[in-house]
C-alpha cells in the first residue's frame, strides 16, 4: 500500500494526473494485479490534495477497470483490462461474439497511441499524413513492415508488400485479382465470414473441403482440386477462425504440394498468426504461389485498419496496388504511421506479448469453468469451438443464451454449403475483464450442463 504516483511529469487536472500514473505503473509493473494501493484518505494526506480529488481519481480508475474495490478489504489492482464498457443491445449483457483481442492494462494502448502520435508530430507533423499517401504505402513503410515480417517471413521484401486498410480489403482484392465471376476457390469446410461475404460480392463460388481436428484434410483437398478445378485456396491455417485447429508443419508441407501440383494460387489469411509466432506460414514453403495477409486487428486492435499482404512477386504486387487504389485508395495514413513507429521502437512486440499473454490467461480460465464440457481450443487464441450437445438446437441454444444477455455465433455463419452438427464459437476478448468471462463462463457452463431440453421454458 505504499505506492505513490508521481504527478509532476503530468498534464491536465490531478484526478486524471493520478489515473494516468496509475495505468502507467500497472503497464510498467511497478504495480501488479491484485496488489492493494492506498486508501483514498492516505494517498490524499500524502499527495497533500483533496479527498475528492482521489475520491474521483478511483472512480475514474475503476470505470476504465485498472482497479476494484472489495467491501471490507480496500482497493486494489483488477485483473482487467483496459476496455472501457461498449455500447451494445440493452439484451446483451456479455458479448461473447466478436472475436477481439483484449486489451490488458499491460498492452497500455491508451498511452502508447498518445505517445507515438506525439512523436510523429515532433518528427514530421500531422498535416504531412493529411493529404493523398501512396497507395500500398511509401517506401520506408513497407521497407519497415517488411523488416519486422521477416522474423515469420524470412524472404518477405518491400517489392513485394503491399500495406492495406485491414485484412478484409487484402482478401477482397486477392479474390478480385486471381478470379472471374464463376471461378471457384476452395475453403476450409467452415471459414471466416469476411471472405464469403467477399466471394458473393465478386460472385465466386467457394466451395468447402472437409476438415479434420488438425484442419483442412490433404485427401478432400486433392479430391476438390480433380472435382472443381479451383482457381485459389484460401485458408486460415493457424489458430483457425472458428474451430481454433492450427496445421501441423508435415500438413503445411502436403498442402503446399498440392497446391503446387495443381497449379492453385493460396489466400493465406495469417490474421492469428502473430498470436503463434513459432508457427511458419504455409506461404514460406511456396511463396510464388502465395498471397499472404498479415493483418494487426487480432493481435492488436481492430480499429487500427493497417494489414500487410505479400505477394507472390513484383508483378503481382503492383496488380494488388492498382486493385488497392481502385478500390480504396489508400490505407488511413496517421494510422499507418503509428504502426510504423510502433515496428521501428520495438513497441508493437510488446503490445502483441501483452496481448497473447492476456488470451493465455482466458483460456486457462475457459479451461476451468468449463470443466468437463467438450470443445476445442488453442492456448493463445481468442476463441474456442463448442459442439452442442445433442438435445440443442442451434437456433434454441443462441436464443437461450440471449435470453441470459449472452452472445455467441452459431456454426451457421462459418458453414460453406451445408452446416455440420451445431456448434458454437465462443469469443473470450471481447468481455471486459476476466471476472466479467467468469460470470459469462459460468452460466453457459451451466446452460451445457443443465438437464432441461431444447424447447422447454425457463
């Protein structure tokens, strides 16, 4: 309880100065979770300020949830993240259906973003990045990103990057540029929503190959590629969106035989990759055979819309260029800096450390309250896959489950053809702090294990 903010080196009034340095402290680890700081009394009497002045501070604090107080006991440093409360349906009360990163008080998003914008405007001002940029990205940009790719992609180059506003405009203008309406891609049996939405728009047809617990099966795909003669692959091969199955490195070497013998393009869409950073892509095995999007919304945060996409080589990138300014124009430019800044000081590492340490430790609680229940995940990932037991419906879980203001996604919205046995995903970021996965843990835990039917009142 001894801990005290330093104030001087602040801005603006002292009940922000205070949650500031608090955040700070816990970011930096002078302060731990679940460490007790100072009453509100004692650390006005020692900073010689108003009670009201801390009494504010703490609530300020516990809005943003730094901190929480226990009746009885004092405050102390929550086991939360930095998310303040979103404004979502009054009927859902724990959104556990969009698969966001969380945002640990460690990742200190909120001061990092100041910071590196402080920065650019000292380097180079705002007004340089509020015209027109380059589409794709300048030079230094992508000779930045391509620097930091290659501890995954050893042979990434600036010739061949690409930099796009999110993975969703990297995979539209990848189907764009390999297909014609009619074409036909391959999937994985269930696949990211984003990209079917894509294929309908640019009238594709995907068409699902069947999976395995490991992912996409060699002998469905080599029977799809004879079948339906596919112009592109695209797949999700690590930490997969929705089933969380990650290819093992002798799979990644057979799929990217296939490929190669049948002369397909591979989508490889590494939105989860940096979350796995031992595992290599399939795109290092065939890179003239691959575009790979490697996008910063899962392992940092969505808003950010900066993705990068390799291409198979110098020709190709300028068509992806050229579909990128047709279609966009270019990435958000102050955002594309700060990214930079955060790849050029070493920052973005830590924010995504913090990031994957934080799913660690949700799944770990997942893997408690959940005891006993069925369902697949990855240490690292934001989400785990829940085959529903056999007297649910889908269309009667989700709707329980929204009757005790949770949200989940059904199988339905990833099924390419015709929908498997019902399963859930359930997203573990999107909850504001741990104790509020908790609550919402439990009672789908309960919900499983409970012995009423589908279709009874409740």
């Amino acid at each position: 309880m001894d801990w005290l903010p330093t104030l001087s080196e602040r801005q603006g009034p002292v009940f922000l100065r205070i949650v500031d340095a608090l955040a700070a402290d816990i970011a930096s680890g002078r302060l731990v979770r679940g460490q007790q700081i100072p009453t509100h009394r004692s650390l006005a009497g020692t900073l010689g300020v108003d009670l009201t002045t801390v009494t504010r501070a703490y609530g300020e604090a516990r809005r943003r949830g730094l901190i929480e107080a226990q009746v009885g006991r004092g405050t102390f440093v929550s086991e939360t993240t930095a998310r303040a409360a979103a404004d979502i349906p009054f009927q859902v009360k724990i959104d556990l259906s969009m698969n966001l990163p969380p945002q640990p008080v460690e990742a200190n998003l909120d001061q990092r973003i100041a910071q590196g914008l402080q920065a650019i405007q000292n380097e180079a001002s705002f007004s340089a990045f509020l015209n027109y940029q380059c589409p794709g990205g300048s030079d230094d940009e992508r000779a930045v990103a391509a620097k930091w790719l290659r501890a995954r992609v050893p042979e990434a180059s600036a010739e061949r990057l690409v930099v796009y506003p999110g993975n969703q405009a990297a995979l539209f203008n990848a189907l764009m540029s390999l297909t014609s309406p009619g074409d036909v891609v391959l999937t994985e049996a269930l696949t990211f929503p984003g990209v079917k939405a894509a294929a309908e728009q640019l009238r594709v047809r995907l068409i699902g190959v069947a999976m395995d617990e490991e992912g996409i099966r060699p002998d469905a795909l080599r029977a799809a590629c004879k079948a339906h003669k596919p112009k592109a692959l695209y797949l999700v091969p690590t930490l997969h969106n929705p089933t969380t199955a990650t290819l093992g490195a002798e799979r990644r070497t057979i799929i990217a035989d296939i490929i190669r013998k049948h002369g397909l393009f591979l989508i490889e869409d590494d939105a989860y990759g940096l979350l796995e950073p031992s595992v290599s892509p399939i795109g290092n095995l065939i890179p003239e055979r691959t575009y790979l999007a490697v996008g910063l919304s899962k392992c940092i945060a969505p808003a950010l819309r900066v993705s990068y996409l390799l291409a198979p080589d110098a020709a190709a990138e300028q068509r992806m260029t050229s579909n990128l300014q047709a279609t966009t124009l270019m990435t958000p430019p102050l955002m594309v800096a700060l990214v930079t800044h955060w790849l050029k000081s070493g920052i973005a590492d830590k924010i995504i450390a913090a990031i994957r340490n934080e799913a660690s430790g949700r799944q770990q609680l997942a893997r408690k309250l959940l005891q006993g229940i069925a369902y697949a995940a990855k240490p690292h990932a934001h989400h785990l896959w829940l085959p529903l037991p056999p007297r649910w419906t889908r269309a009667e879980f989700l709707s329980r489950m929204l009757r005790h203001g949770l949200a989940v996604v059904g199988d339905d919205a990833f099924a390419v053809g015709h929908a498997a046995a019902p399963a859930v995903r359930v997203s573990l970021g999107a909850a504001r702090n741990r104790a509020e996965l908790a609550q919402a843990l439990q009672c789908l835990a309960d919900m499983l294990k409970s012995p009423v039917r589908a279709g009874q009142i409740v």
